[in-house]
C-alpha cells in the first residue's frame, strides 16, 4: 500500500475513535515511521511503504488509539525551538510555559532555581537563551532527574545546570535572582475532566497536589524569601482560575510588584511578584 492509502484509513480509525485532531496526529505520526521530516511527507505518500515501515506505522496508530499522547510516541517534544525528551516520567511541555519563560528572559538574572524540574524545559531554555548564566533544577523524582540530565547535555547547557533530588525546598541551598516553577495546581474536583492522555500517561504528582490545587504554590512562596536575593524575581505558572488566589498568597508572603500575566488565549496563565530589595 501506499502512504496515502494508509494515511487515509489511520485517519479514519484516530477519527471514529474520537482521537482529537485526527488527521494532524496521522500526518506526523507517518513522518515519524518513514524517518522523514513532517514537511517532506508530501512527497513521500505516492510511494509504496515497505512493510517494516507499515508495521512501525500501525504500531504508533494503535499506541495513539490507546490515547498514549503522540508526543511519547515520537519520544520528544518541541519547545522554545527546542526538542526535549519526554515519557510517562515528566510533565509533557505545554506551549503556554513559554509565557513564563518570556516572561523570565525580560530581565537580565545570574542564576536560576527552578522549582519542580520535570523534563528540564524552563531551566534549560533559559540558560541556553543566557549563556552566561547558571542554575540550579530540582524534582522529587530520580525518573524526571535523568531525562533532564539527558535534554541538558543534548542541549549543551548541562556544564550550568546543577540538577538534584529535592522535595521542593528541602536540598536547595543558596539564594538566586530568578525563582521559576510550573507545579502541580490541578484540583481534586479537576481531576475527573482531564482527557485520558494527562490522567492515564502523565505522572499524577506532577498534575495535581490534591486538595483545592493550591498547597505547592504555598510550600513555594513559603520558603522562597530564605532563597533570594534582595530584589529577586518570582514566576509561576497557574491554572487559569487561580491568579488571584496565588498573587494573594504572594502579597501576604511581603512580595512586591505582583502582576498577571495571560496566554496568547487570555487566560490567566503566570503569577510574576519581586522581593524587596
């Protein structure tokens, strides 16, 4: 058969299935099996595919119908320009986190904490934006540690980015100018309406800290004035319904020049407070 031929029909078993955006997982997802660029995959669907290629094809269809995320499928996925290795082990990059980061890159800073590491990606991006810059990323989780070790030696930063096992506050020493975190925030009562790829693939502690969604952020903002420097900057990512509630804890922890920063859809998206100088 040819990659036409089975595109179509993979497209029409991700659609029946209720898979979201069908035909854009399919189109990838058959670039990824031929080993060819997405942008190439044009010229490539006229040809017969070798049956090694149309079993590699089958087998991410049938991973997708499992509604594993196609980014674990591929085994990355693109942020800031940049491709980062993902699993089951680590949040998967959301395009909103970049509002932090550019958010983060206004201003010059030295050195960086970033607080629930993950797969690396806000650290990371940010020293390869600052190349003079260093910093330090924690996760409580040995999994999340060594695929951000991997994405920063692959993004050549890893000589800067002292990566550790810590239970948020609890191996961090030293103060910085720069504080980052997108934490867990979902709810309990959230939880339910999570599409299948978050609740059956993404690690449950990096989606939700139980409750109303809000004890990580309180556990950051309580220990982050020990950590820095006078005049620091604080960014955090939110859930859409929580700015106010999160710049409230802010302001009652002594933190200055709060604002709410949204995403490209207006929502709500990142709390940014300073410390006194």
């Amino acid at each position: 058969m040819t990659g036409n031929q089975l595109l179509v029909a993979a497209i029409q078993r991700l659609k029946a299935a209720g898979i979201p955006d069908p035909s854009r997982d399919a189109r990838v997802l058959l670039a990824h099996a031929l080993k060819q660029p997405r942008e190439r995959l044009v010229l490539f669907l006229a040809e017969p595919m070798t049956d090694e290629q149309a079993d590699r094809f089958h087998g991410y269809i049938e991973a997708r119908l499992g509604r594993r995320p196609v980014s674990h499928i591929l085994g990355y996925r693109e942020f800031f320009g940049h491709r980062f290795e993902v699993g089951p082990q680590v949040l998967d990059p959301r395009p909103e986190t970049e509002i932090l980061v550019e958010a983060a890159l206004e201003r010059p800073f030295g050195n960086v904490l970033d607080l629930g590491l993950g797969s690396g990606c806000i650290l990371l991006t940010l020293l390869n934006e600052r190349t003079s810059t260093s910093g330090v990323g924690v996760d409580v989780s040995n999994e999340a540690l060594s695929i951000a070790r991997r994405n920063a030696d692959a993004l050549g930063v890893g000589h800067r980015a002292d990566l550790r096992q810590s239970d948020w506050w609890q191996n961090v020493e030293g103060r910085f100018d720069l504080i980052v975190s997108n934490p867990p925030y979902i709810s309990d009562s959230e939880m339910a309406d999570l599409e299948p790829e978050l609740v059956q693939w993404e690690p449950r502690e990096a989606l939700t800290p139980g409750g109303d969604g809000l004890d990580a952020y309180r556990k950051i903002i309580g220990g982050a004035a020990a950590h820095a420097m006078p005049g620091a900057r604080l960014l955090l990512e939110i859930g859409a319904s929580q700015g106010q509630a999160v710049s409230a804890l802010a302001r009652a922890a002594g933190l200055e020049n709060l604002r709410i920063i949204p995403d490209l859809d207006g929502r709500d998206r990142v709390v940014y407070a300073e410390f006194r100088r």
